[in-house]
C-alpha cells in the first residue's frame, strides 16, 4: 500500500518510516513537517495537491495536525495518527473527530478517557524500538568510558513549568492544598491520576491566572490543570529529589538541556542529539533509569523501549502496563518507591550477571514483539488497511 508518512520536527520518526518499507509499503515523504502545516493556507494547498497527486489511500503522522485531519478528510483520505506525548495535546479538537481519523494512544488511560467523552476513533497502541539500529550500532572504547556509569537518565527535570510561574498568585490556603496534592501524590505510581483537584480550586486557578489557558483546544480547564500544570511540577519534584538522593551513593549521569536548572552534586551532562549517542549511555550504562512523565497515568513511555532496544538494564518505576508488556525481574525491573529504587539499584549493581541477563531478555522481548514493524502491522490491522 502507498502511504504519504508526515514527519515531525518535534517528535522525528524516521524508525517508522523504515519499519512501514520493511513491511513492503510504499512511503511518500512531505518535506514540510505536521507542525508547519496549521495555519498556513498555503501549506494546506500544497500538501492537498500533493495528495490527490500522489494517490495515497493512507496519511499518517505521530502529532494529530487538525489542518491535515480537515484536508485529509476533505479528500476522502484516511488519517491515522500514533501519538508519542501523553496527554496528545493537539488531539484535543472538534477535527479529531472526524470518521476518516483514527487516533493510536500508547497510554491506556488517555484512550479510555477520550472514550468516555465520546471519541470512538480512539484506540491503546503501546510504543516501539527499532532494534536494527542498535544491532548496527558502532561504540568505541572511548565511548564506553565516557558514557559509562553506574546509573544514568536521559531526560528533563522540569524545573521550568507553569506551575512555578503561577503558584504565587493563588492565596495562601490555595497554595497549601497544591502542596498537601503534591506531597501526597509524589512517588505513588498506582495508575491513577493525582486527587484533590476540586472544581472550586479549579475556579480559582483560571480567575488568579488565566494566562496559563491560552490555547487548550477542547480540552477542559480541569484536566489541563492536572495534566500539564500539576502533574509536570509533581515530575519535576519526583525526578529532582530521586536524582539529589541518587547522586549520593552513585555515579549517576544526567542528560538534560542547557538551560535546566539542576542541583548541586549531579553530575549534568547536556542533551544529546543524535539517536545513535543516546544508543550509546543505554549501552554504557550499568543501569539506566526511568522515572515516569506524571501525565502518562498507566502507559509504558519511549524511553524503556529505546533501552531495551540495545540490551541496556531498566530499572523503572511501576506503571500499570508493564506487566503486560514485560516480565518484571526477567526482562525489565520496577520500583514502587524511593527505598525500593535504592535497594534494587544496590543489588543489581553488585550482580553484574543478573543484570546483564536482563538486560538481554528485555532486548529479545522487544524484538519478537515490539519492534515498529510488529506495532505498525498492529495498527494497518485495526485499521483494516494491511
């Protein structure tokens, strides 16, 4: 089947364009990337023409474009989009529901609301690693040693966030019961969505600060809230305190943006680029972390995959998918508290073999089962379209 694949500048996917030629499909490439399209009449022109010119019966892209839903709708195309970010921000849209669109969540939970509110285009699709890539991937000995650590985590802080740029705003018995939401909600990893948010404070936050709205879509001011206001502070909390206690007892690396701000006495390194040198610290590193975005309520983010992919040891907190996907002990190991991070981290740092064990079980899970060609086959299949 042809297939045009739309790309992103934000959330670049050259794996599945790869995965979908393997699997026999042939793959059109727009050059102008799903986030330029919005907005810009004559991109929507351009890319309607290159459409009906390329005959394609299938778009697809990883960020939900409302414009390329309306074109593709408009020209009786089917649109199928594998959302990466959890909450799908830009999913949130009278578009979406369009009945040429079907929209592929990697969080249980973000899809089964979207149901609830009536989205039956919405289906649970987890994420992906293309394990040729690691296969292929050439590593130094110099590389080795300056990647090499005891533990490492790819990823940001969140020390920039709307929270903090709004919090002083609110009144002192308001602020207090963000804190006890926070203090409450930190490193309980259950599958649930953090509680408290009341409607009443709801109200509040929107009439003391209604410059952190602006451009929510349909998405309602409550789960925005929750969703990118609160539960990106309550990462940043969780991630800075498990990094400051981890950088006491290990050599821990850190790779993260330039302009983050991060404590004292971790070692920071800055963000890498390239997939291949992320490839590389999975691969170095005696254990890799994962500590999960809040907003992903039940889902299994990219990260774990990508560790996976290249053999590396996982070491993550609980999420209620994994035990549907991997076999906790065997192929990836979770925490469900700080001590219990602290201990794991302890053990399997002094077990070499056990830890390289699982660390290639988990590789050979993912790639007998969730490789982009098994995951996209998936998803042509849902579709009815393979």
């Amino acid at each position: 089947m042809r297939i045009l694949f739309m790309d992103s500048r934000t959330q670049p996917c050259t794996n599945a364009i790869l995965a979908l030629d393997r699997l026999g499909h042939s793959v059109a490439r727009y050059m102008t990337e799903v986030e330029d399209i919005d907005g810009n009449e004559e991109e929507e022109e351009a890319l309607a023409e290159f459409i009906k010119s390329s005959d394609v019966p299938l778009v697809m892209s990883v960020i939900f474009a409302a414009d390329v839903a309306r074109i593709t709708h408009e020209l009786g195309v089917r649109y199928a989009v594998w959302l990466m970010d959890s909450p799908a921000f830009t999913a949130w849209c009278p578009e979406a529901d369009y009945d040429n669109c079907a929209l592929f969540y990697f969080d249980r939970h973000e899809c089964e609301l979207r149901r609830q509110n009536g989205h039956s285009n919405a289906y649970h699709l987890p994420l992906a690693a293309d394990v040729l890539w690691g296969e292929q991937l050439v590593i130094t000995d110099e590389e080795i040693k300056r990647y090499g650590c005891d533990m490492s985590f790819v990823g940001g802080l969140y020390s920039t966030n709307i929270y903090d740029q709004i919090i002083d705003k609110l009144s002192e018995q308001e602020q207090s019961i963000f804190t006890d939401i926070i203090e409450q909600s930190a490193f309980v990893w259950d599958g649930r969505e953090c509680l408290g948010i009341t409607p009443e404070l709801v109200q509040a936050v929107v009439q003391k600060a209604p410059e952190a709205f602006v451009g929510i879509f349909d998405m309602t001011v409550g789960y925005y809230l929750q969703s990118f206001i609160l539960e990106r502070k309550l990462t940043h909390v969780e991630r800075t305190l498990l990094m400051e206690l981890l950088a006491q007892r290990y050599d821990i690396h850190l790779y993260t943006w330039n302009k983050e701000k991060v404590p004292e006495g971790i070692k920071r390194f800055p963000e890498v680029d390239a997939s291949a040198d992320e490839l590389k610290i999975h691969y170095a590193s005696k254990i890799n972390l994962n500590i999960t975005l809040r907003s992903i309520v039940t889902g299994v983010p990219r990260r774990i995959f990508d560790v996976m992919s290249v053999g590396g040891f996982m070491l993550t907190n609980w999420q209620a998918e994994i035990p549907e996907l991997f076999e906790d002990g065997k192929e990836i190991v979770t925490y469900k508290t700080p001590e219990e991070l602290i201990d794991k981290a302890d053990y399997y740092l002094r077990h070499e073999t056990e830890r390289l064990r699982i660390g290639v079980n988990g590789y050979k899970k993912v790639k007998s089962c969730y490789t982009y060609e098994h995951q996209l086959k998936k998803l042509l299949d849902m579709l009815q379209m393979n």
